[in-house]
C-alpha cells in the first residue's frame, strides 16, 4: 500500500509497539461512514511525501466487515494520532445534518481555504461488532447456526470464560436472504438460530440461501453484519 502524505511524516515502529496502539490510521471513500481503521509496522519513503506501507493489521476496531480487497486509488488516508480530535457529538444528535467549517487550524473560519460540509454521522463507535466463527450444522429437519459475539469494550481480557456483554442486553438479528430477496428476519437473544424445514417451505426455499447474523445494541440498532452462505441457491 502506497500514500501520498498533505502534510508531516511516518515513522517504522517494532510489531510490539503496533500491538500496544501506534502507528493506527484510518483509509476511506471520504463519506462519513465508509472508513476501514488499520495498522501498520513499516514505513518506507519511496519518493518525497510518498509512503509504502507494510506489516499491516486490517479491520481494527470493528471496521473489518466493512473493508474492501483492496481500496482504490484516490482514497484517503488518514493517521490517527492526537491531531485528530472527536469532535463533540451527543447521542440525540446522531443521524441529523449538521454544517461544519474545515480548515487549517492556524486560520480563522472565515479564510478562503476553509471549506463549508453538511454532513450527518451514525456514531460508528457505538456500532456492534460483527459476530465471528459462523457454523452451520445441517439435519434432517433443521439448520443450525451459531455464532461468536464480540464486543467493542473490555473484550481483550482473556483471564475470564467470557467477554462483557458491552450491551443493554443481549440480541442478534438474523436475516434469511434468497436470490438477492430478503425472505426471513428474526430476533434472537442467544448466539444460535434453526431454521427448519417448515420456515424454508414457508419462505419458498427450495435450494440454497444466504443468512446474515448482526449484534443488536438498543442505542445504535443492528452492528456490522456478518454472512454465510449455504449451498447454492435454486
């Protein structure tokens, strides 16, 4: 992966230093909500501001449903260091178009280089993570489906039997989906879920389908979505 830096520079740093948190950045489209956060642990200037970076950990901090193969040319890149400030963002005021000023902080918000955005936010950090290790065990009568959940705090403790629940309570979303159609979708309080034979015949499956299982949090709504595919759909 190569960068073309605006501004400052990027350093190397030991594969200890990037698992305790440095060298942490972010690249995106430029929306609001389409930015994957990742690491890196070599940094080697190739040309004057130009970057190849490499040793890299992918999809931090929940962003690894939402990553592509690769990111196109022309996407930015952004690292996260402590220039970058939160900007202050109360929970009813997510989801409403806000007008915001951007510029370089050393000038005042009337000068030319700034430039005017509207834009909304989600909250992408109160944004489940998407469950992992999804299994299928196929019967006769039934399909089961399990599941890990994650959580996006105090999940990396490994001492106890299980991570916090990190939410209000504990609720998945399972969506059944056939030929690209939304068939099924159903509630779940526990990492698991059958699908019989009867809810098939119900939804008009007679082949394959696809299901996506997302953590539910009562402030955000459904997280980030993992899938599994189940044969080949008719």
């Amino acid at each position: 992966m190569k960068v073309r830096l605006l501004a400052g520079q990027l350093e190397s740093r030991p594969r200890s230093s990037v698992m305790n948190g440095v060298n942490l950045a972010a690249i995106g489209d430029g929306t609001p909500g389409n930015w994957e956060v990742f690491q890196f642990s070599d940094a080697a200037l190739e040309a004057p501001d130009v970057y190849a970076l490499s040793g890299r950990l992918r999809g931090q901090l929940g962003t690894d449903a939402l990553m592509p193969d690769v990111w196109s040319d022309g996407s930015v890149f952004v690292l996260l260091n402590d220039r970058v400030q939160q900007i202050s963002l109360l929970r009813n005021e997510r989801r409403l178009a806000k007008h915001y000023r951007i510029g370089p902080a050393t000038r005042g918000y009337d000068d030319a280089s700034y430039q005017h955005l509207i834009a909304s936010f989600d909250g992408n950090g109160l944004r489940p993570y998407a469950p992992v290790h999804m299994r299928l065990r196929s019967g006769a009568a039934v399909d089961e489906l399990t599941w890990i959940r994650r959580a996006r705090t105090d999940a990396d403790d490994w001492s106890g039997l299980e991570i916090p629940l990190g939410e209000e309570s504990e609720s998945y979303l399972v969506r059944v989906i056939a030929c690209g159609t939304l068939v099924r979708e159903e509630l779940t309080s526990e990492p698991r879920w059958t699908y019989s034979t009867a809810m098939k015949a119900a939804d008009g499956l007679t082949g394959g389908y696809e299901v996506d299982v997302a953590q539910v949090s009562a402030v955000f709504g459904p997280g980030a979505w993992s899938r599994l595919v189940v044969g080949q759909a008719a």
